[in-house]
C-alpha cells in the first residue's frame, strides 16, 4: 500500500491536479471534522459509491481515515485497488497526523 504524509498529502491539496481526498470514516465523524477539501465515502460504502464519485480509475485518490490504528482507510483503499484504481494512496496518519501536523480541519453543523 502506498502512503504519504500530512506533508505530502497538504501539498497535493495545494496543486492544482484533480486529486480526490476521501473520509473513510462515517458521516457524523465526517461532519465533526475532516481535512478541508476531501469528501465522504464510508469504509462499508466504497464499492456502492466510489464509480459515481470518482467515474476515472486512474484518479489520483488519498483515503483517511482517524488515526494509524483505524481500519477504515487501509480498508477502503484495498477495496478501491481492488475495483480497478490504480493510484490509490493511504494518509494512515489520519486526522491525528493532519493535526499534529499543525494543519487545520474543517467542521460542518450536523442537520
């Protein structure tokens, strides 16, 4: 599995390609906080979702998730390899490492 750094993963964030950030985690999570700029696809939603949100297999795709010690975002980068992705990286550092990182994260009222 390829990974990157909260460095790494700022600077994509910066440029101007058509990476995809994805929030492996569930909604109310998503909503509480995530990096600026990526969306949500649960984990568990991956195959039901991921050709609607991103039709072009060789996107560039980073998956996070919480924290190392979550599952969700190994899991959900698995399931995109998988399914034909062929630039699938994986942020396992998560919202943690995006802090300590000193970067900020973004946060939505729950409606």
């Amino acid at each position: 599995m390829n990974t990157l750094t909260a460095d790494q993963v700022h600077q994509k964030l910066l440029s101007d390609n058509d990476t995809v950030v994805i929030n492996a985690l569930g909604k109310d999570s998503f909503l509480a906080k995530h990096i600026p700029g990526s969306i949500n696809i649960p984990a568990g939603d991956v195959e039901e979702r991921a050709e609607q949100v991103v039709p072009d297999k060789d996107q560039e795709i980073i998956v996070y998730c919480a924290s190392p010690d979550c599952p969700a975002s190994p899991k959900a980068a698995k399931k995109l390899t998988d399914m034909g992705y062929s630039k699938v990286y994986d942020f396992e550092d998560g919202i943690t490492g995006w802090l300590k990182a000193n970067y900020s994260l973004s946060r939505e009222d729950s409606k």
